[in-house]
C-alpha cells in the first residue's frame, strides 16, 4: 500500500566536517539547511568529530572506517559497517530519501538499503571518480550504483555529460545541482595588509593565490614554471598555496631549480577565518588544471570562491571548470599542459588592472545570480518532493 510522505532524511558519506575540503564543507551545509535533527547523517569519526557533532543540528553518526589490507577488496569491512548501520537506522526512522556522498562505497550501501526499505535514493557525482578508475570492477561497481539510482546530482555540465556518454546514466536520471558559495562569508574589501606583510610583500606588489589540494593535476607546477617568466615581464610577483597535498617537496624543489624560491609561499592549511581573507589579499586566482591519466577537475569551487571575491581566475579548460569560469568574462580558461598559455594568460591579468577588475566585479554577479545556498536546497528538497509517493 502507498505511504505517506515522509520528511526524514539519511545522509552516508565518509567526507563530511571536520575533516577539510570542498566535499565535505558543501555536504555539511546541504544538510544543515535541508533540516534538524531528522536529518540523520553516517560519517566517519576524525579527530576534532565529538567537539564538531555536539552543536550540530542534525544527528551525526561517527563510524571507523578504515581499510583492511589484508581484505580483498581492502574496503570490505567499509561497506558492512556502512550498511548495518545505515539498515538499522532504516529500519527505526521512516526515511524519506538516503543520499550517498559517492558511488563508492556509499552509493552500493545506499542502493541496498533503499531498495529493501522502500525508499528513494540519490547519489552524488562528483567529476573526477568517472574518469579516474580504469574500466575494472571497481568502475563496473560504481556504474552499477550509479544507473540505478533515482537521480545522480551531477556537481557540473562535464559530468553530468560523462555520466551520460561514459556510465550511461540515463538522462532524465541525472540533476545538475552546482556547488555553491556563502557570498557574505567571501566577500571583497577584507582586511589584508598584515597577511601580505608576513609574507614580506608590499602593498601594490602583485600575489597570485592558489587554494587546494597540492596534485599535479591542479596545474599549481605550471604556475611556479610561470614565475621566471613573469619576472621577464617587469612584473614583481609572488605565488602564495593554500593547502597539503604529495606535492609539497616537488613544488618547493621545482621553485629551487628555477630560482623563485623567495617567491613562493606554501601555506599548508590557514585558518578558516582567514581563507576569505587571502582571496582579498591576492590580485588573481590561479589553478590551471589539466587531465592526468583520467583524473581530472568535476568543477572547481575555488573558482567561485575567488569570483565572490572579486578575483579574476585562470582555469584549465579540462574537466568541468567551464560550468565555474565563464571564458573572457569571470576569467580566463587555457589548456593547462601549455605552459606558454599559462604564463600569457597570468601576465595579461596582471598588465591590464581594468580587464582584471572588470572580470572580478562579474564573478561576483555571477556567483550571487547562479550560485546561492538557497537555490541549491531548494533543488534538493525538491528531489524529495517530485513523482509518486513511495510504496511502503
């Protein structure tokens, strides 16, 4: 017989807050404001987790998840936790929905559960996992999951179209649901001056800002390559990166080679209060991206981060960075392999203030007209709200 309509929600995913990045900042506000405490979320337990989960509205489930070795596959153990408790929950609250973080593993878990409880499931797609996991089981497990979910919400057009041409999603199965920025939190006009001056960079020196990850396949090496040359064209710059990564030594040892050392700055991880303020601080924003062996960007937050800022950005044009840099109007996108693209590129940003400017001033209309928290939950809850109750 048909049930009613219910308003709880589960959410299972293994990125959420504390822990750092885009993912995990973007899940923890879709869900903050889709509801309270009948949004039930299943994460992992990190340092930081028990100070985090206590003020949060939502009821937060901490699982250790961490891979065994010595299993085959080494995620085995992963999975089982995820779905006892995500079954048990199941079966105490009448759900709604159950989201998954990812196709793998949360969106296998999800799919079961949903299936056997009778409720509907959506996964998020994310960009970089389609292309980046060979053609063996773990790419045919996540097709799996993928095509029968009742809607994939696809992070950008790129993947929503690789979802299509590559998974074979089926059209009417996927939502294009963009990542979103809090305009009043990255805003311009920040106070700055003391964080240039602990880099000993003097105001109206040009700094180039790069926030992510440090992987070869952000292009943050493209840019360091960049310095020599920009220092040929008169201009006195500095390159400041925001973040960790296995990159860390290559960078510093490139910059050595090259002779910029004194002009690169690696951040490591700055204080969340602070991340607004060194958009404010820098002159542009670059992350020329490229495609490594199919790893490759799904869209790229930083770019509206940087946009809600006021900051033009240079992007590679692979993966799905279009859906975030209009070309020639919120900045520049360049095939991020060409190292000659890459440095043109930044040099025009930085000899032509007014272009620069004017590209800074819509980012920001662009990111307040396409990119509000609003409109992204509102798609969300929608989800929950179309076609036919479920059948209980």
């Amino acid at each position: 017989m048909r049930g009613a309509r219910h308003t709880s929600l589960l959410m299972i995913t293994e990125l959420f807050l504390p822990t750092k990045g885009g993912t995990a900042v973007s899940f923890d506000d879709d869900f903050r404001r889709l509801g309270d405490k009948e949004v039930h979320i299943i994460t992992a337990d990190v340092p930081g987790a028990a100070e985090f989960d206590r003020t949060h509205p939502n009821t937060v489930y901490r699982l250790s998840l961490k891979r065994s070795p010595w299993l085959k596959p080494e995620s085995l153990v992963i999975y089982s936790k995820l779905f006892f408790k995500s079954l048990s929950l199941s079966m105490s609250h009448h759900f709604a929905a159950v989201y998954a973080g990812r196709a793998l593993p949360e969106g296998i878990v999800a799919w079961a559960v949903a299936r056997l409880r009778g409720c509907k499931v959506f996964i998020y797609a994310h960009g970089e996992e389609l292309t980046g996991w060979g053609r063996g089981r773990k790419f045919q497990a996540m097709c799996f999951a993928l095509r029968h979910a009742d809607k994939v919400l696809a992070n950008s057009d790129f993947t929503r179209d690789t979802l299509i041409s590559l998974i074979g999603v089926s059209p009417e199965r996927i939502a294009v649901i963009y990542p979103t920025v809090d305009i009043e939190r990255m805003r311009p006009g920040l106070p700055h001056d003391d964080l240039l001056a602990s880099l000993g960079i003097n105001k109206g020196q040009p700094l180039i800002l790069s926030v992510g990850r440090l992987m070869r396949r952000k292009g943050f090496d493209q840019v360091v390559r960049s310095l020599p040359y920009l220092k040929q064209q008169g201009l006195d710059v500095h390159y400041a990166l925001v973040g960790i990564g296995d990159d860390w030594d290559y960078l510093q040892g490139l910059a050595n080679e090259l002779g910029v050392s004194e002009r690169l700055h690696l951040l490591g991880h700055v204080k969340a209060e602070d991340l607004p303020r060194w958009y404010s601080a820098c002159t542009l924003f670059a992350m020329p991206n490229r495609d490594i062996q199919g790893d490759t960007e799904g869209f790229g937050l930083v770019y509206l981060e940087a946009g809600a800022c006021e900051k033009p950005v240079l992007a590679g044009v692979a993966g799905g960075t279009g859906s975030a840099v209009v070309d020639g109007v919120t900045g520049l996108r360049v095939d991020g392999e060409n190292l000659d693209a890459v440095q043109r590129a930044i040099a025009s940003l930085l000899l032509d203030p007014a272009m620069a400017n004017e590209m800074g001033r819509k980012a920001r209309e662009r990111v307040r007209a396409n990119f509000s928290h609003e409109r992204r939950v509102g798609q969300l809850r929608g989800l929950v709200l179309e076609g036919p109750d479920i059948e209980t």
